[in-house]
C-alpha cells in the first residue's frame, strides 16, 4: 500500500540520486516516467496516471480508484477462465491483478510456452473482453507462493548465481526473457489502446537480504524500454521500514501489503500516513495459504470485509490477494522456510471468496455488499457455482513397483557419478530422481542408514535389494536401520517437493545435496536416474503397457491404474484417497498434483471437468509413494475435504 512521495524526493534518502542513475542507463527521456504521471491540462484520450498534486489516480483525466482481486491463469484450466473472470466481474471488481510465472513460460533456457494454459495473451484478452482493467505482476521474481518464486530451476544449473541481485548471468537471463514477454504486454497497455493500467517490478524486493538497489535501476531501465515511459510502474512492499528501504526506488509508485485487522495508526506510521485517494492496498488477504501437516487457514467473512470497507472508506485503492486461488497442479507448489522447510498444499483455496473450483462463498457476497456502498454493482444475476458429480467408487490395480519400469521412465539410462548429484547438476526441474549404489560390504546387524542434516531435499524413499526400508525427510527423520549383503542394492528414490519460494532461500537444490553413510562411511559409485514420469505418462503410458508381475508386498513407490465413465457429463469433482499415504495423480494425463491424507489437511484434489473424457474411459495414474490400501480404490465426491487427518480408523 502506498502514499504518493513529493515529486522528486525518495522515499528514503538511500535512494536520492537515484533518477539520476537510472538516467545513465537510459539514456535519453528518462523524466518522462516522472513527467508523464503529472496532471495535464487537456491529458491524452487513454490515460492512467498519478496526480501528485491531487493525491489520485486520473483515468482519462479523471479522478479514479480501482476495486481490484487476484486471479493466477497458471492455477485455473483454460476451460475455466471466462467464468472464473466473470464471477470477479459480476462481484463489482473494476480490476484483475495477475502474476506471470516466468518458469511456467521458459522451462529451459530460450524454450518458450505459450500454448494452451499457458496462453497468457489469450487470457489477457478475455479480461478486456469482460470489461476489467488489469494491474500486471510480470517479476521476473513473484513470490505467490508458486515453484521457486516464479524463477526457473535452470537458473541454479550455474550454483553459484546470486538470485535477485545484478548478479551477470542472473541478470543475461532476465533481459532474454523481459525481451520475449514485455513485447507481448506493450499493445495491452491501456495508453495503447489495452486494460493493463499499471505494471509491478519485481515483489517484495524489501523482504529479501540482497538489497540491490543496481538490480532494481536495471529492471527499471529494461522495464521503460520495452513497455515505453507512459505506463504507471510500481512496487510492492511490506510495511515495515526495513522492508521499504530495500523494496522502493525513485520512479516507481511505492504500494504496500497487509490483511485485515492490521491498524491503520500503524500504517499510517510506517507509509508516511495511508489515507486518501492516492493510497494503495495492492494485496489484501481474503485468506491465506496452507501448508502440509498444519490446519487448513481461514478468515472469517466479517473480518474481510469489514477491513475492506474501512479502506475504501478513505477513498484506497485495493487489490484483494486472493478472490480466487484455484490448484497448485502437477509440481508446481511453491515453499516456505521459517525455522523449517514448509511445502505448500496441492489446493491453493486460500479461503478466499471464490473457492478452489470457482464458487461463489459467503465471503464473495459479503465483499459484493460493501462493494455496492462505494460504487453501482454490474446488473444481473451472480453466476452459479459450476456443478459437482460424485462419480463414486474406482478400483485400481497395481501396474509396477517403481524400480521395475526404470528402462520406461529413464530410457536414456542412469548417469555415473562417485558420489551424489543435485536435481540442478543433471537438469531434472520438478519430480523424481532415483540414486542408486550398493552395499559394500555385509551389514549383519542393523546398522545405521543416514544423511547430513537437511541434505535430503525434499524426501528420500529407501529401498533394499527392492524392499522398502521407510522414507528420509529433509528436517524429519534422517536415519533408518539396515541389514544386508555385499553387493545388495540400495536405490533412495528423492522427490522434490516445491523449491522455497519466499525469503533467502531460494537457492533451494534438490536432490542428495549430501553422501549418504553408512555406519559414518561414506557411499560411492552411485548410478542417478533421472525420472521422465510425465512424459511416459502423456505419451500412454502405463495404461498402453501390459502389468508388471511382482510378488512383493505393497509398501514403497509403486504405480497403480484404473478407468472410469462419466455418465454423459464431464462435471468437476474431488477425488479422496482412502487409506492411501503420498504420491502424485494423473487423469487422462494431466498431473492434478500431490495428495498426503495421513499429513493433512488437504484431503481431496479438485478434478476440472474440463480434464475428463465423456463417452470413453478416463485412465487414472497413481504414483504411491509409501503404501497403497489392500484393496487399492479411489471415491470421487461432490464437495472438497481440506481441515481433516486421517484417523487411525479410516
């Protein structure tokens, strides 16, 4: 949330000189930034501006204010945008704010996606379509708690890169990516016609110990270059000092953060007074996220709305962070780390007012009643929550233990290395990689399996001579008991489980970061596996394949299917895993992301409608980590369950 500084003076005397170095990095016209947001007698026909003198936005001149929410395209199907929007729509918003994750569009250096959910421009277009203005997060960094902030993880294949800093090869990589994305935005800008009234440069910078003020002129410098010194650009912030030092740089607008319930008097302390027109609230908390093995978060609908008011009673500007949350599909959960390392949910629900499958709540319609106090709601009726079907039972069977499809899911064979590698060291970005030595000589009596301290990232399945042992975890239990012979087969399957996303450790390597030891002896000669499960998986796999006979029990990592009919309709619905432990699901291919009942709280994972076939079978793939139930079935419900662990009962 900001409050607009005098024309020419920093936010913090730190920053002084700071137009003056931007200058010499951008050559001619920088004051534009600045001149180009002062009031103007007769303002171009399309404009978005600040009024330093007025203390406002003018839009085309005139005084304006923006009720703004939160939508992640990368978190919603495609199918599923437009009713998604108009729902935002129809609850009196005038804006969207929208992230993009750098590492959903450029999965490997000069790779570019833009095909299908990843069709930003399209998604883009449809809010203009729909009649919202856009407030744009493009980073490079966007915290959102998604997969490394939004960073690529072949940015680490150089270990030694300072993130977010003017680090050179950090640097080399953003410019080739800002020249690929910010071309994309330039004709949706609403000076040139488009919604987008105003563009974020990085996040939260303030919050992370670099506090390279050279990194920020620079984004800024390419920013004016590619988007032009007309649009509006800002900042985003939390409300401490410390944290606006860091964060902010002249010419750009400084906005900051915070959720219900946080005192205005505090505000106004720490932002040099937040009231007034000028002012913004560019994420306002609905909710908040979960993580596993804690309770599901909520905010109670009173509350939210009540704080919303209060702002919007001194005329604020606010963006509600989030009015839809939508899934963390596949592997793209992000992380945080405080005091430990903390995996966010598969469900990104955040309590907010539109739930994980888009319906409407309580707390929508409680935000749609303060809305209408302040300005006149769109006419007509609030679209329906999309229909639910409890397609029921589904019986699976096993289809292979993991270890016996290697030659499948790594057809270009293992690498050779004398000791371990990181996920980074082999190009692996998300998934599973298998680590694989033997025994070198005969452990009669049980002896101790172990791995440095939080050297396991994120956890490590333990299989001997193919029989499950238990399962390492980075800030869990980190030794496990062994017998066995020279020569037996020690293979620890590792899964990465979302690289942090916020704070200084976004350096986050997966992998054996450390040797494993046995009794304090170090292991050697280890064949690494790089696992292409996904692309097996979206070529037919297993399902094209005829089973795998195995005689050993159920316990580790193992893949089971099964098929199901939809009765006429492809309607959403949640899948539940009754007496399952951890692993990953796949519907006709598409990777829904992790489930962990026994750790909580998410129960179910949100299937779109949109993934199922109706008139053939829909092929279901389960990757069980740990163990699978006697009898292996799925229920598909018509509801979500996220506040529950399992009972020793279930």
């Amino acid at each position: 949330m900001g409050k607009v500084p005098p024309l020419g003076t920093s936010p913090h005397q730190s920053l002084s000189q700071g137009v003056s170095e931007v200058a010499a990095g951008l050559g001619e016209g920088l004051q534009t930034p600045i001149t180009a947001r002062l009031p103007q007698a007769y303002p171009p026909a399309r404009s978005f501006q600040l009024d330093y003198e007025d203390d406002c936005f003018r839009k085309d001149g005139a005084p304006f204010r923006y009720i703004s929410g939160s939508i992640h395209y990368a978190r919603v199907p495609r199918p599923a945008w437009r009713d998604r929007l108009l729902k935002m729509y129809m609850s009196g918003l005038s804006a969207v704010q929208v992230y993009i994750p750098w590492n959903y569009h450029e999965p490997l250096p000069g790779v570019y996606d833009f095909a299908g959910d990843r069709d930003v421009e399209a998604f883009l277009d449809l809010t203009a379509e729909l009649g919202l203005l856009v407030i744009l997060r493009p980073g490079p960094y966007i915290c959102a708690e998604w997969e490394m902030g939004g960073l690529p993880a072949w940015l680490l294949w150089k270990p030694d890169i300072v993130l977010r800093s003017s680090h050179p090869a950090y640097l080399a990589a953003v410019d080739s990516w800002l020249h690929v994305l910010l071309p994309k935005i330039k004709p949706r800008l609403y000076q040139h016609g488009g919604n987008i009234i105003s563009v974020q440069v990085e996040n939260e910078y303030g919050s992370y110990y670099a506090c390279d003020y050279e990194y920020l002129r620079h984004l800024l410098g390419s920013f004016r270059a590619l988007l032009g010194t007309e649009v509006l650009l800002f900042t985003t912030d939390g409300t401490q000092v410390w944290e606006l030092r860091c964060g902010t740089l002249q010419g750009l607008y400084a906005t900051i953060d915070f959720g219900p319930g946080t005192p205005m008097e505090e505000e106004e302390e720490e932002e040099r007074g937040w009231e007034g027109p000028g002012s913004v609230n560019s994420e306002y908390y609905t909710g908040w996220l979960d993580y596993w093995g804690e309770a599901h978060a909520s905010t109670s609908s009173a509350r939210v709305a009540q704080g919303l008011e209060d702002m919007l009673e001194l005329g604020a500007s606010v963006n509600m962070y989030m009015f839809h949350g939508g899934t963390n599909f596949a592997y793209w959960s992000g992380a945080d780390f405080k005091d430990q390392y903390k995996p966010v949910t598969t469900s990104y629900d955040y309590d907010a007012p539109l739930s994980e499958a888009g319906d409407p709540t309580e707390k929508l319609f409680a935000i749609r009643t303060v809305i209408s106090k302040f300005q006149p709601l769109p006419v007509g009726p609030m679209p329906p929550a999309t229909p639910k079907y409890a397609y029921g039972r589904v019986v699976l069977q096993k289809h292979a233990d993991l270890l016996d499809v290697l030659d499948v899911l790594c057809p270009s064979g293992p690498i050779q290395s004398q000791f371990p590698l990181t996920f980074e060291a082999i190009k692996q970005a998300h998934g599973f990689v298998l680590y694989r030595t033997r025994l070198p000589r005969d452990v009669l009596d049980p002896t101790t399996l172990g791995a440095p301290p939080h050297s396991v990232c994120d956890r490590g399945y333990v299989m001997l001579q193919q029989e499950y042992q238990g399962t390492l975890e980075r800030d869990g239990q980190t030794m496990l008991r062994v017998m066995g012979r020279e020569g037996d087969t020690l293979d620890v399957l590792l899964e990465n489980m979302g690289r942090i996303s916020f704070g200084a450790n976004i350096s986050d390597f997966k992998g054996l970061l450390g040797n494993l030891s046995l009794d304090s002896s170090p292991l050697s000669n280890w064949l690494i596996y790089p696992l292409a499960i996904d692309t097996a998986i979206q070529q037919g796999w297993p399902h094209a394949a005829l089973p795998k006979s195995s005689s050993r029990g159920r316990a580790g990592p193992a893949f089971y299917t099964g098929t199901f009919e939809t009765p006429g309709i492809a309607w959403d619905t949640f899948v539940k895993f009754p007496g399952w432990t951890k692993g990953q699901l796949w519907i006709n291919g598409f990777n829904l992301g992790r489930y962990w009942p026994p750790r909580g709280p998410q129960q179910t994972l949100f299937v779109p409608g949109s993934v199922l076939h109706v008139g053939r079978p829909n092929n279901i793939t389960v990757l069980e980590l740990e163990g699978a139930p006697p009898t292996p079935f799925l229920l598909f419900l018509d509801q979500p369950l996220f506040n529950r662990t399992l009972t020793a009962t279930e």
